[in-house]
C-alpha cells in the first residue's frame, strides 16, 4: 500500500491531533530506520498504521482481545495498552496488511516486549520522540537517540514506568521484561 492511500485510510480512524502525531511518527520512523538499520518502508507504513485502533470503542477492543487469542492479562491493565495489539489486528484485517514484523511492531508499540526487533524499537521511539511531543524528559531521550537506539529506549522505559508509578498505575510485565533485557545487554 502506497503511503497517501494508507495516510487517506489512518486519518479516517483519528482525530486531527492525533492524525498530526501520526505523521511526526511516520517522519521519525524514517529517520530512526535509515539511522539504525531497519526497512525503510516496512517503518514507514508501521508508522502510519500503529494508531490504527486508538479510538475504537474500548468494548470492541475488549471482545477482539478476548476473541483473537491476545493476551487476556491485557485486560487487568491500563486500557491505554489494548490499542497496540488489537491495532494490528484490525490493520490485518481492514487494511489487508499481512507482514509480519509490520504487524509485530504495530503490536508492541505501546509495551514492548523482551525479543523487540530493530524495527518494532523503531516504532517504539519514534512514537515516543516525534516532534510533536513535549513533556518532561522528551529532549534527553531525542538527544540520546542521535547516538544509541537501545539508550534512548532505555531513558524512555525509564521515564514512563516512573510516570506510571507516580500515577499508582500497574506496568505491564511485557515493558518490565523489554527494560531489563535492554540493561542487561547494555552491561556485557
């Protein structure tokens, strides 16, 4: 799928806002991909798709997660969460999109995980760094990207379980997981 056609397909799913976001991602992704080795395309079209299912009815996200064999203990969690993995869900199915590292890194944009490919930490930075993005510690982790993919993603981890734990908000095993592999690799 070319890009306008999938940016023309997103928008329709998003608010304005968001769509502006969606588009500073796409750019950043980019960025982050010709910078750290991963598909191009393949980050382009993640991008655009990774906020797919962002403001779909949190009932029919509930039943897609129950129904499509996601993980249940999405559900003991933040509805925040449930986005990413019913996103790349319903961009299979909507959008026709099939590839699976696409779809991967659609699906863990939000928690990661602790076998995160180049291009699923892609997406994962760019959706925390993009332009458009202004809250406490943004710029440290936009400057720790221009050197380290893995450092940057490791002050943005950082930053939002302390986020998280200030707001007396659980954390997803899956994101405790992604930062202790990142740490530990970082060591040797």
């Amino acid at each position: 799928m070319d890009r306008d056609t999938a940016l023309e397909m997103v928008k329709k799913q998003l608010t304005e806002h968001r769509y502006v976001h969606t588009c500073g991602v796409m750019e950043t992704a980019i960025m982050l991909a010709l910078k750290f080795g991963a598909d191009k395309k393949k980050a382009e079209t993640a991008a655009i798709f990774h906020d797919y299912a962002k403001f779909r009815d949190k009932i029919e996200m509930k039943q897609i997660i129950e129904k499509e064999g996601l993980p249940k203990d999405l559900l003991a969690y933040n509805s925040e969460l449930w986005h990413a993995p019913v996103g790349a869900v319903l961009v299979e199915r909507e959008a026709g999109i099939t590839d699976p590292e696409i779809l991967d890194a659609i699906r863990f944009h939000t928690s990661g995980n602790d076998h995160m490919s180049i291009l699923d930490k892609v997406i994962y930075l760019a959706d925390y760094i993009e332009p458009n993005r202004h809250f406490p510690g943004v710029e440290e982790v936009r400057e720790t990207a221009r050197e380290s993919l893995d450092g940057a993603i490791i002050k943005a981890l950082q930053n939002t379980m302390v986020f998280l734990m200030k707001k007396n908000q659980a954390i997803y095993p899956d994101t405790f997981r992604f930062y202790n592999k990142l740490v530990l690799e970082q060591r040797r």
